[in-house]
C-alpha cells in the first residue's frame, strides 16, 4: 500500500507558495488515492490537473501501481481543516454540536480551534410581553463539534 506521509510530503511541496491549503488524503486498500485541495476562492480544474501531474511524476507506478482523484472539498461537505472555517467567515453555516443540537447561522469570526457562529433566535427581553427576534452568538471548538459545514441557499 502506497504510504500517505509520502503522498503528503508530494502535495505539500506542490503547495508552497500557493494560496491553495491540503483539506484531506485518502488512501484505500486497493491503492485508490483521493486528494482534496481548497483556496479561499474555489478550485480551478487546471491547478488540479498540474497537482494530479506533480503528483504522478513523484510516484512510481512501477513500484505500485495506484489509481489517482485530485479535486476540491465538496461545497455542501463538512469542513475538515481550520482554513475552510477562515474561508467561510461571513457566510452562513450549519453546525451540529457534540449535544446533537444544529445551529445555523453566520460563521461570525475564527480563532485558532474556536469559532463563533450568530444565530437568530426569539429572546425574551424583561418588561416585554412578546419575545424579539436578535443575534445570539454560539461559540464552539471545531474538535468538539460533530460537524461544520456551508449552508448553500439559492436565493
């Protein structure tokens, strides 16, 4: 089986200097290589070709033979790495916490393993009669929630 620090090794080389960040590598049984890459302002197919061709030209088939995917992290898919939270600052994300509680909200600031995401929520206020519609503010640990992800709308 193809070793994944090796892979990783190839793909960070091929990202220095690049705006591009590493969000997963996949290695099956069978020698199935799964490659996902991500940039603040999508993923261009072209610079999946070169990294799938660095990639290629760093292994060898005649050592193992390997089937390879180069692609992006799927947009509706959970995030996996501390950039894809950067990236989605100011955008609207579904969280489900550890309790299995969802919040959906805008993903308001990110801080090292934290993250605060504001949701809309009915408060009620002393004094008032009806409850009002404000911002509440949830923070989280990404290593304590089951998973993030970018709420996609298609108003």
């Amino acid at each position: 089986m193809i070793d994944k620090k090796v892979v990783n090794n190839v793909v960070d080389e091929w990202l220095q200097d690049k705006e591009y960040f590493l969000v997963d590598i996949e290695i099956s049984q069978d020698n199935k290589i799964v490659v996902e890459i991500d940039h603040a302002d999508g993923v261009w197919i072209e610079d999946c070709v070169e990294l799938s061709r660095f990639i290629e030209d760093h292994l060898s088939r005649d050592e193992e033979d390997y089937e390879l995917e180069v692609g992006s992290a799927g947009l509706g898919q959970p995030f996996k790495v501390p950039q894809q939270y950067e990236s989605f600052v100011g955008k609207d994300v579904e969280v489900l916490a550890a309790d299995g509680k969802k919040y959906c909200g805008l993903l308001k600031s990110v801080d090292g393993n934290d993250f605060i995401v504001t949701t809309k929520e009915k408060v009620k206020i002393e004094g008032k009669k009806r409850p009002q519609i404000m911002d509440v503010d949830h923070s989280f640990k990404m290593d304590e929630v089951k998973y993030t992800k970018y709420l996609i709308s298609f108003k």
